[in-house]
C-alpha cells in the first residue's frame, strides 16, 4: 500500500466520501511548502457537507491509523457551501496560513480516471 502523502489523502477523502452522503466536496488544506514537506505535518481535509450546520471553520484533529492506511495525522475541516464560498472569496479564513490545494476525486471518478 502505496504510504506517501499524496495517496494517504486520496485514500482518505474517498473513505470520506463513501460514509458521508451529505459531503459534495473535499479539498486538500495546504500549509506552506516548508511544512508541507516535514512527515509530522497533517494530512487537511476541507470537507464541504450539506449535512453541517454553519459554526465556522472548526479543525478537528485525528491522529495517524496505520491498520487503515492512514500513515499521517489528519485534520478535518467540515463545512457548509456557503462557508466554501466565503473561503474562496476570502471572506473566512482557514487557521494557520492554510489555503486551497486540489479538489479530490470520488471514489467514482478516482476509478474513472477523475472524469
């Protein structure tokens, strides 16, 4: 099992995504390139849920889960569209210098090719 970065947070998005209905969207968190690159630096996923109520940008933090494949501490930010919205407009702004990166896949698309 492939144990870089890049394929723990693809993994991780589309289990995400399988046991979250309500998600539509998951983008990965970036921190700066420096951080980025250090191994103890958590995998961010930004998590946008029809199911969520609008409390702001609320990290919730879990630790590495080897069994599953997840090899890096993770942290999930969950929130509405419109909350989305105001983070790309910059109108919210995520915690520690974090910003967008790429938007995952589903698990359907993954298989797809991301099409």
């Amino acid at each position: 099992m492939d144990s870089s970065k890049d394929a723990v947070v693809l993994r991780l998005a589309q289990a995400h995504f399988s046991v979250e209905p309500g998600i539509t969207q998951i983008v990965q968190l970036l921190a700066d390139a420096e951080r980025e690159s250090d191994p103890k630096e958590p995998v961010k996923l930004l998590e946008v849920n029809e199911n969520t109520t609008a409390d702001g940008i609320r990290p919730v933090f879990f630790g590495p889960h080897s069994a599953s494949g997840i090899y890096y501490p993770s942290v999930i930010v969950e929130v509405t569209a419109e909350e989305f919205e105001a983070i790309r407009h910059g109108s919210l702004k995520l915690p520690n210098n974090w910003s967008l990166g790429q938007e995952l896949p589903r698990p359907e698309m993954a298989a797809a090719g991301g099409k």
